[in-house]
C-alpha cells in the first residue's frame, strides 16, 4: 500500500479543519512511498520508533504531535529531536491526529465515553464556524441532478437527518458574451429561465468537494452560487462530552470503578459535594478550560486531566471535578484508530504500540 492512499483516508476520516489553531497534524515526518505497516501510539517516542522498526512498520500514526513547536536544530540533546532523527534515518513517515480527533463526535471522548459507559451522549462545547450553507441556482428541469449531486457529496445532514435542503422557485437573467455558449437562450440577447434556488448546509471540510459536484452537475458555463459562513453551533464537532450512565450510582462507587476502567494510579478529586453522580462530562486531555461548559451541562462530575490546584478551587463546591491523568484519559485512542484504519484497510498490518509511552509515575 502506498503512503498517499493511507494519508487521503485519514485526512477524509479526521478533517484538518478541525483541529484547534494552536496544534500541528497530519504527516510531521514523510518517509517511504510503498508501506510496510502502520504502528499506532498515543505518543510518538524514540522507543516507538524502535518499535516500528523491529516491527517492520514505517508509517506511525500518533495522537500527539512530536513537532509541537519551532525546532532549530537536530542534534539530539532533546528528545524530540532524536525521535525525529530515528525516524528520518529509519525512512518511518509520522502522522498525527490530535484536536481534529478530540473534537469529532466519533473521537477521543466518544471512546472514553463508552468506555465509562455513558448514553445519550453529546458533545459539550460545539465549535461554531465550521457549517456553511450553499446557495446555488439551478434550471427547474436540472433542479433533482444537482441535488443529488450535493447529497451524494455529503450536503445536507442535520442530525438524524439526511438530503436537507429548501428550494424556491423564481427567474433568472443572464446575457452571455459573443465568446459565451450558452445551455439555454442566445449570446449577446438577454435570457428569462424558471430556476429553482437550492439552500443546502454542508460541513466546512467538504467545501472543495461540494463545488466540484455542482460544477460538474450543473449544466451551465458559469455556475452561480453563494458560499455563506453560519454562526450555529455545529453538534458534530467541538470538545467534550456529555451524557448519562443508566442510573444514579453513588459519587465514591462512581470514583472507584472508574480507576478501575482506565487502570489509573491515582485519581485527584475535588469534595465529593454531591451523593450521587448520574451525568457524566468527559474530556481526554488537558480540559480544564470546560469547567463551566461541565457546570453549564448540569453534570455531576467532570472528568478530565491537568488540572492545577487553584482550577481545582473552581469547582465551587458544585461539580466534582476528577483528575484521572492525561495518559490514562486518552489511553483508548490507539484502539479508536487502529479500528478505524483497520475498518478501511482490513488486509493491512496495523498494530497497536506496546511501548509505554507514559511520563508520568505513581509512587
Ligand atoms: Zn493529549
């Protein structure tokens, strides 16, 4: 398999428009065209290159990104560098998948979700920006062609729904150039057509694609159509997650059985200020910064990782806030994208990295 079929699936699956400003996805490192296999970690290490290499595979695909930041040399006096240097000098491409998987409904957060066992779930803080709405007008007689153009593209899903979109019927005017060819009526004469108006929403990653789809469904020479930015939430995309587990369970039981289910050493938790905990807000990662979005959801407790001493004051006696560890809350992402990658290549060696990758120690 080649290196480019691998990174177009992923980049399809795990959209880089998703991803927060701040952080650094896709291929990081480019090595060979032709794959041997694809080794899957949360944490891209030296040790993790020694593993792809003794495991014949030289494609990583990583939840962090070992290139966070500027990098001036590569001498390696630095972790990071070494990392980059073994993969270079072993021919290993990287690829990361980082808050663009945090923020899709099917990703880090969904995982631990069902892991924890929660239903009903939703995502916490909805990214706006990221739906647009397409306006095009169209001949009344071409009007289902390119609808179903737009749908096949993957327009028009709202929730539970597929292929929305509203039409208004009116005339269109257009006087094409003595150069022009026109599908309807004469160059150099003004035209009236019956058109219809088609207002479809489409996600912000799809925008190339959709295009195409009209310009190639459309049977005009210029096609007319209006790309408007909407101000919604989108509930596909965004951070955390909400969601309910069955029934009411007791906040220190509740405690307990989750160090259970991510085998975590420690859990550091706010008072445990409520009897018990039925709604349940999740973040993999560093999610402090969705206290309020957690309170906001009515959740009794609010699992997430990095949380400093005085965030843990903001809790307020309203929430219990949870510190399961960073690692630990993002541990099931290698099997999210070992599954994922597997779905689409059944035939192809992906595995799961056995490194340990975790920093962090308990005494
Ligand atoms: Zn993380």
């Amino acid at each position: 398999m080649k290196l480019e079929q691998i990174i177009s699936f992923l980049d399809e699956l795990v959209p880089f428009h998703y991803a927060e400003s701040y952080d650094n996805v896709g291929l990081l490192v480019k090595g060979a065209e032709e794959l041997t296999g694809v080794l899957v970690t949360l944490d891209c290490t030296e040790e993790v290159v020694a593993e792809a290499k003794n495991s014949q595979c030289n494609l990583i695909v990583c939840h962090h990104p070992i290139i966070f930041k500027g990098i001036k040399r590569l001498t390696g006096s630095h972790y990071v560098e070494r990392t980059l240097m073994a993969a270079i000098r072993q021919n290993i491409s990287i690829y990361a998948v980082h808050t663009n998987l945090d923020n899709m409904l099917e990703g880090v957060n969904k995982t631990l979700s069902q892991k924890i066992g929660l239903l009903q779930t939703e995502i916490l803080f909805p990214q706006i920006s990221t739906l647009l709405k397409l306006q095009t007008y169209v001949p009344e007689s071409e009007t289902e062609k390119v609808s179903n153009a737009l749908f096949e593209a993957g327009a028009g899903h709202i929730g539970a729904y597929s292929e929305c979109s509203f039409r208004v019927q009116g005339i269109g005017t257009f006087k094409g150039s003595e150069t022009s060819q026109p599908y309807v009526g004469k160059s150099g004469e003004r035209h009236y057509e019956k058109e219809n108006k088609i207002e479809i929403l489409f996600p912000r990653h799809l925008q190339s694609r959709l295009i195409k789809a009209l310009k190639q469904s459309h049977p005009y020479e210029e096609v007319a159509y209006d790309i408007i930015p909407l101000s919604n939430h989108n509930p596909t995309i965004g951070a955390g997650m909400i969601g309910d587990l069955p029934h009411p369970v007791p906040s220190l039981d509740f405690l307990k059985q989750l160090k259970k289910i991510l085998n975590t050493g420690i859990i550091r938790h706010t008072p445990i200020c409520k009897d018990m905990i039925q709604r349940v807000a999740v973040c993999g990662g560093s999610g402090g910064f969705l206290l309020s979005e957690a309170m906001r959801a009515r959740a009794d407790v609010f699992i997430t990782a990095d949380i400093t001493y005085h965030h843990f004051f903001d809790a307020d006696g309203k929430i219990i806030m949870a510190d399961v560890g960073h690692f630990e809350s993002e541990q099931f992402t290698k099997e999210l994208l070992m599954n994922e990658i597997q779905k689409k290549f059944p035939t192809f060696a992906v595995l799961i990295s056995n490194t340990n990758t975790n920093p962090v120690n308990y005494l």
